[in-house]
C-alpha cells in the first residue's frame, strides 16, 4: 500500500499505478493478478485508511 501512495505522490495517475503494480506482479487486495484502476482508486480514497499523513516532501506513516 505504501507504494500506491508513493506512485501518486510522485505524479502517476491512477491507470499508470495500475498498470506499474501488474507489471510488477504485485496481486491486488482479492488476491488477482491485474490490477484495475477502480482498485487503486478505491485504495487512495478509502476513509478506513487513516494512517497517511501528508507531507511537502515525505510520508510519515502513523499509528
């Protein structure tokens, strides 16, 4: 997850973290092989997950 949040941080739109987290055999959250833009949008606006905190230039994950 951390590099879901690292990619849109750095610019990538959600298709192009999609497409990246495929190509690197990462299985999503269902256990699928190919990752979905819809995924990874509903990853990034999830108000269950509440442990990013955000920063000019870092992450800092809490607790």
């Amino acid at each position: 997850m951390k590099l879901i949040y690292r990619l849109y941080l750095g610019g990538y739109a959600v298709y192009s973290i999609a497409r990246d987290l495929t190509k690197r055999s990462i299985k999503t959250p269902a256990g699928c092989d190919v990752w979905s833009p819809s995924t990874v949008r509903s990853i990034l606006t999830n108000e269950k997950i509440k442990a990013m905190r955000f920063s000019r230039n870092a992450i800092r994950w809490i607790s």
